[in-house]
C-alpha cells in the first residue's frame, strides 16, 4: 500500500546527450505514493519550512521565468517530484556548483515521476538527490533537517571527487571552444578532443610538457646554472652539504642570503634575509627536511612575483605581499593572526580561497625571533608592526605592469628548462622596470604551475589562462581553428542500423582513416574485431574516442542506450536516423507512445555540428521533420526521387540520394550524378531487398557527407558483403540442391514486414520460419508479430532465445505469438522445438528442393545460427 512518501526506486546515470539535453544528468524515477494527492499548498507549514531553509531557492525562476517563479509555484500548489528537482540542484550549487539543467516529469503510472537533474560529478549528484529526498520529507512532515551539514558534506564531495579549479579552468575553456573533453581518472588527468585529434592535461601539465624539462625544473641548482648560462639573471649560491658549509657559503656570498630545499615547492623551508650564522644553520636544519638538498643563494630584495609563462608567450603574472600585524598590547601574536589576517574572508584552506591561511612555521618564527618576540603567545606592544611572513600569499594579479624585458626573460627561461607551460618565480621590487635596474631575478621555474592565483586573485583582473593552455595545445592549421575533433559519425533508428554502421566504417577505412566501429556485432579497429557482443553503449563508445589511433569514429544507438546512458560523444558530424517504423520497446523506461520515441532518437539529430550532416529516411514522415532541428545541412535519402520529402529538399537546391531507373543517384538540386546499378550492390540482392536497399543509401549519403570520393564510394557498396563476411545475419542467404536458407535479425514487427516483402522477390513452394520472442516486449508487440509470420509462412518453429534476458515467461511469450500465428491464416502447422539450436537443426534437416528457409538469430548474437548453415552446407554448398 502506498505511503506519503519519496521513494526513488531508480537512478540512470545518462553520462552523454540525451533525449532532456546536451549535458550528462541523472534520471531518478521517484514514486511519491499518496503525496500525489497533496501538493505543496496543501501541506500545512510546507512552504515557509523549504523557503527558511533554502532562502537561495528565490533565485530559481521555473516555468514562470522570473526570481522567485519557483518559490510561486510553491505557494501556489506543485508536487514532490518538481520540488525534488530544484532542490536537488540548490543542493549542488550551495556546495559549489552551478545549480544547472532540471526537470521533472509525469509518466503512465500514477504518482511515478522522472527526475532530471544536471551530473556535474555522477556520485555528487547522487548525494544531493538523495540529501535533497531527506530534506523536503522532513519539510513535509515538520521535522528538523540540518541544512549545513548536509551542504558540507556535499562539498567535501566535490572537493574529493570533481575537477580541481586548475583543470576546471582548462576545461571550460575547451567547452567554450567547442572542443570535447573526457576525463580519464579520478585525479586531474583530462583529454581534450577526440581519437587521433586528442590532447592531455593533468592540472597544469600537458602531453607537450617534457618530463626532462620536470625533472631539470625540480633541481633548483641545476636550474640555476642553466639559466645562468643562458643569460637569465639569478642570484649567486650554490648547494650546501651541512649546516657548517652553509654559513661558508653565506659567507662567500655576503649576507642577507636565502636558505631553501633545493626540490622543494610551496615555499616550504625557505628562509629569506638571512643575516647570522645562527639564523642560517637554523634555516638548514629545516630546510634538510623539506628536499634531497639544500641550497644557499645571495638574498633579492624585493617582492616575490610568479609569471606563467604559455607556448613561450607570458600570459599572466601575481605579486605577494608580506603579512603583518599591529599589536595592541593585550592579544597575543596568534590572536593577532587570526583577527587580523586570517579574518580575510579571501583566506581559507580550500581551492576557492586565493589566499592561504597564516600559520606560525618555522619561517615565520625565526622572523619573531628576530623582532624579539619569542612565538606565537608573545604579546607586542601597541601600535607595533610585526612581519609574519616574507614571502607567500603570490595572489594580486600585476600582468599589465609587466616589462617586456621581465616577460621575455620569464619566457626564455622557461625555454631553456624545457617547459611548455611554465611558473617563473622572480622577485623584483618593481616588475614594471628591466631586471638589471634593480638587481632583480629569476629564483625559480616551475612546471605545472597552479592557475588559481590568476583566475580568482586576490585583487586584480582575473586573466584567461585556461583559454591561453587550450589556444596553445589546439592552434589553427592550414588556416582552421583545431577543434579536436576526429569525424563522428552517430546512427540510430528502429532497423538497420548495425548495416549502416558497417557499411560507412568500410568507406571510411577506404578513404585511408583509421576507423572505430561500436555496434551490436562488436568492437572493431578498422576490420579487425577487438569484442564480440552488443557494443553498442557508452563505455564501447568511450573506448574508441580515448584511442589515439583512431582517426574517425562510427556509432550505432540504439532507444534503449539513450534512454539509459545518453550518446557516448557531444557531438557529430553526421547523424543517421534509418526510420522509426512503429518501434518496439514501447513502455521501456516509461516511453508510452511513438510520439516519445520520436523525442528519444531526435537525439541523434540534436548533436549534429554546424558544419555537419544529417542523414535522414525520406520515406518516414516523423523522420523527414527531424530535418529541422539539424543545426547543420541535410541529406534525405529513399527509394524515390518522388517521394515529398526528397523533391521538397532538391527544389531548394539541397542533397538527396534517390533509386532512379534501377541506379543510385547522388542529387543536389536538379543535378544528378549516377553513382552504380542498384543491381551491382551484392547487399541487395540484384536490387530485390528493399530494406537493404534504404540502407546502402543510408551509408551511401553518409559517404557523401564525409566528403569521401564518388569512387570510393562505389567500390566501398559493391565489395561490401562479398561472401557474406561483413554482416552475416543480416539477410544473409545460402543456397544448396534447390533449397534456399535466409539467416536475418528480425525481431520487430517492421523488420518482420520488410523481410516478408523482400521474401516475395524470392519465388518458393514452401516458406519455412525458426522463430523465438527474444527481450521484452509488449503483449500487442507479440501478438503482431505472430500475425505477420503467420501471414508470411506454412510452417513456424517456435523456440527460445536465451541469448536475452525476458521478465515474461516463455510459455507466455510463444502463447501471444501463437494467438497472432493463428490470426496470420497462412501458416498450416507450427512446431515448439524448445532451444533454438535444436529448431534450427530440426528445420535444416527438413528441407527440400523448392524450399525457403527463414533463420531467425539470437536477439545478442548472429554468429551461431550462421555456424549451423556452414555446417549444413559442408564442403558441397555454395553460398551467395
């Protein structure tokens, strides 16, 4: 019995586009039970506990459109499943992320709802929905919910597990480019763009950052000595191997002098303005802790600046400021700290702080020390000024003050290191006048540089390094803008898709690119299968767009990939839709109608390029009006130039690919060009499968659009399925001592219609059937199925495939089938055979001259029904 509850019984992770949008979210099916009787203005205290304790939710706008439109709806009466959407999402934004895309959706079933809200981490999302669940039941029936709790659990969610603001920066930059990006751990390691096209980042290092160029940067002596020789200014020192060899070494230099770890980073255990032996044998004894070594070098004075240096080009520079105090004469120096200092809301230990959090090292105390104060709990007089820390706090943006002099010399020394994105460190006590003027230097170079202290400084411009990494790894060549994009190429439909996919990663294997294939036949490397088995999903997907080998890509998709994972890429440059010729499935993830099926494989057609194609079925009304949601151009294929669609597009000058007196015809406007005899294609059949035929001019439009040849087109379609070894199963037939066996993947009303009309243009005494219901499908699904072959052959083999996984029984599922087959009139006997290798044997050994036998394969697999034939043929038989 229902309850006044929120019970989500299921969440999808749709990690690519989707039938709600470009960006992956998460789809929960949420059961709201009796709440479904009492939206929000009729729970009492609802509305003023949520607004409490969500204030922020006055910035969703809603369906109304404007600040406040949610809080509105929520006066006003909306129900659970909506609430948890925008809840979900403020959730996420109070934990630092943007709020993003949300919906909420009714199905069939009364009281369940689809809940979509945008996945900027899968697992923090997650999180929120179901913070979000606990947090509106506890509005609902007036208990306590500790909001910051669970806001800050969030957050140390996202800290844990989404991009730091570095690689984040990067990112979005490439976002901005339209340059695809795929994260490929669950650190920081990033690749921008697809396939062969593809670069990686890892924060702020790249696949161009020489790891020679690491190491050097990371021996601060070796740096030094390198930079030196090449013209760089940098302070005199050397490496020490004792406390003892450090004060002769400050001594040959001449104090003040620094002391620091020389592999360090951070500024850890580094002293500045060292003056006494004591302080400089003090310095060592830390700074031995901090590296492998430590070096002495001549004190600069001045402030400490750190210059990123991009592809040799200085793109953004930060200055530090000391950190001091004021004493009162009561507080004590950590008081004064963190009343001071720390107080600054721009201080804190996250990524989101530009500054750090003062503490009293090593460094810092020496620094006490020296002003007469012993440590932390000294009190200073008032009205006295304490220095806390020298260096540090690198966080106020300086880079329009920069002298081209200091921008070259930053530039060159990130040259000689060897780093293509690099940090220049150098104190200069006016960055705005030449080095040598002030007796300025260069004291480090640094690879991976963090980027936060120019994205989000501490004053200043924030400047674009995310965009100056990503214009530096993707540049123009040949006078285009580098996308990283490899040729995509998605396809979707009721039937026919695995065919086209074939067919088109055959054209672009002929046009010398090195091609990755994701259909239901497997994974295959050009033609070379990698995986047997239906890999037509996302993670298939993934696998082939992160190959850097790969130099063009084929997708096939099918309903049930988009509805449960989303496209495996963002976008494509050619989209096929095959048909939607009454699809099966229906009622799978609550798509109730053809019209919702129609919102489901648009999808394919959304993510076309501007600069790309969609290729469509003419024949197909609902397909033909995709035609104007493409962003880019359009190719209408069908077996007529006269159908609508076709003649329509060809009147405004467009392209199409037509069957014209028995050839292929290649049009653009009232231009035709004869591409081959339709008779030629051995898919065809000498032109007598006409669902074969729609195909070929799927992939023949498809060619087109990739700009692939006219002749390599052609010989693409005519060798393609010579021997039947490019798509056995897919109405492959065999002949033997005047018998005829057809081996075909129907499992759908429609391919079961199309395969009965091409089986006409096949002339027999007797039509025979091995048939099994194969996944789940609606009862009516069955039963017209069953009408179709009954209507098509005299004599069915019913079996099972267990190959799939069924929630139906198959007793049930022959029963339906049976209720059609005796509908169909024709079929005189019908045979339940039990296993599907067992009909196939017993329907083979039945054959006789004049007979034609329809195989239908394993719903997962073709391969073993095409053995059987092989085995039946022996040595003898010749195949077609």
């Amino acid at each position: 019995m229902k309850k006044k509850d929120i019970e989500i019984f299921d969440v999808m992770s749709l990690r690519g586009p989707n039938m709600w949008t470009y960006r992956p979210v998460l789809e929960a099916w949420v059961d709201i039970g009796e709440l479904e009787d009492f939206p929000s203005n009729k729970i009492p205290g609802f509305y003023e506990r949520l607004s409490t304790w969500l204030p922020t939710l006055i910035e969703h706008r809603c369906s109304i459109g404007e600040r406040g439109g949610f809080l509105q709806r929520l006066k006003e009466g909306t129900w659970p499943g909506h609430i948890l959407e925008h809840v979900t999402l403020e959730l996420q934004n109070l934990a630092g992320m943007p709020g993003g895309f949300g919906k909420a959706r009714e199905t069939p079933v009364r009281g369940v709802y689809k809940v979509i809200v945008r996945a900027w981490h899968e697992e923090v999302t997650r999180a929120a929905l179901f913070a979000a669940r606990d947090l509106v039941m506890a509005a609902i029936e007036d208990r306590p919910f500790d909001v910051p709790a669970a806001v800050e659990k969030l957050r140390d969610l996202v800290d844990e597990h989404c991009l730091g603001p570095s690689t984040a920066c990067i990112v979005d930059a490439a976002d901005d480019r339209d340059i695809p990006s795929l994260r490929l751990s669950d650190g920081n390691l990033v690749q921008l763009g697809y396939g062969a096209r593809q670069r990686r980042i890892w924060t702020a290092e790249t696949d161009r950052t020489s790891a020679i160029g690491e190491s050097i940067s990371r021996d601060k002596d070796l740096t030094k000595s390198l930079l030196e020789s090449c013209g760089v200014p940098v302070p005199e020192g050397r490496m020490v191997e004792s406390a003892e060899d450090a004060w002769d070494a400050a001594t040959d230099i001449g104090v003040p002098v620094v002391v620091k770890p020389y592999d360090g980073n951070h500024g850890r255990g580094v002293f500045t303005n060292l003056m006494t032996r004591e302080e400089v044998e003090t310095a060592y004894a830390v700074a031995i802790d901090e590296g492998g070594g430590v070096i002495v070098e001549r004190f600069v004075p001045g402030n400490e600046h750190r210059l990123l240096v991009v592809g040799g080009r200085l793109v953004a520079a930060a200055m530090g400021e000391t950190a001091s105090v004021v004493g009162d004469g009561k507080s004590t120096i950590d008081e004064l700290i963190d009343s001071q200092i720390n107080s600054d809301p721009r201080r804190g230990s996250t990524e989101d702080h530009p500054l750090n959090r003062v503490r009293l090292d090593s460094a810092a105390r020496l620094e006490l020390r020296r002003q007469g104060l012993v440590d932390g709990d000294s009190v200073p007089p008032a009205g006295k000024t304490i220095l806390i820390q020298r260096n540090g706090n690198v966080a106020f943006d300086v880079t329009d003050r920069v002298h081209p002099s200091v921008a070259a010399h930053a530039s060159l020394a990130a040259r000689v290191v060897g780093l293509d994105i690099a940090g220049v460190d150098l104190v200069a006590q006016d960055i705005s006048r030449p080095l040598a003027e002030q007796g300025g230097a260069i004291v480090e170079v640094n690879a991976g540089p963090g980027l936060l202290m120019h994205i989000k400084p501490a004053d200043g411009t924030p400047r674009p390094v995310g965009r100056a990494i990503v214009d530096h790894l993707f540049r123009e060549r040949d006078g285009q803008v580098d996308d990283g994009r490899i040729p995509v190429v998605g396809i979707t439909g009721t039937n026919g898709k695995t065919v086209v996919a074939r067919m088109v990663a055959r054209l672009l294997q002929l046009s010398g690119k090195h091609t990755g294939l994701a259909c239901s036949d497997g994974l295959f490397l050009d033609r070379r299968q990698v995986e047997r088995g239906d890999r037509a999903n996302w993670e298939a997907g993934h696998r082939i767009l992160m190959n850097r080998a790969v130099e063009a890509a084929v997708f096939e998709n099918d309903s049930g990939a988009i509805l449960s994972e989303g496209l495996a890429y963002d976008r494509c440059q050619v989209g096929v839709v095959t048909n939607i010729d009454e699809p099966d499935h229906l009622d799978d993830y609550y798509v109730e109608d053809i019209d919702r099926m129609v919102s489901v494989l648009r999808t394919q057609v959304d993510v076309v390029l501007k600069d790309g194609v969609a290729v469509l079925n003419a024949r197909d009304p609902r397909v033909a009006e995709m035609a104007e949601l493409c962003d880019g151009d359009v190719i209408f294929f069908g077996l007529s130039a006269d159908l609508p669609a076709i003649a329509a597009h060809r009147a405004a000058g467009k392209r199409a690919v037509y069957v014209r007196d028995g050839k292929v015809v290649l049009a653009t406007g009232g231009s035709e060009t004869a591409l081959t005899d339709v008779a030629a294609i051995p898919l065809t059949y000498a032109g007598r499968v006409a669902f074969q035929i729609e195909n070929v001019l799927a992939a023949i439009a498809t060619g087109w659009a990739l700009g692939i040849s006219n002749d390599l087109i052609r010989a693409g379609v005519v060798t393609f399925d010579v021997g039947q070894v490019d798509v056995p199963g897919r109405f492959t037939l065999f002949e033997r001592n005047g018998a005829t066996v057809i081996v075909d993947d129907a499992h759908n009303a429609p391919a079961l219609e199309a395969l009965a009309a091409a089986l006409d243009r096949f002339p027999s005494e007797r039509r025979m059937l091995v048939f099994g219901a194969g996944v789940q499908r609606r009862d009516e699904d069955l039963v017209r199925q069953g009408k179709i072959i009954g209507k098509a052959f005299d004599r069915v083999f019913l079996c099972e495939d267990h190959s799939v996984r069924r929630d139906l029984p198959d007793v049930e599922a022959r029963a339906l089938l049976r209720k059609g087959l005796y509908e169909g009139r024709r079929v005189t006997k019908i045979i339940d055979e039990g296993g599907r290798r067992s009909a196939i044997e017993s329907a083979l050994s039945q054959l006789v001259a004049g007979d034609l036998l329809v195989l239908q394969c394993d719903e997962a697999s073709t391969e073993s029904a095409v053995e059987l034939v092989h085995q039946w043929l022996g040595r003898g038989g010749r195949r077609h």
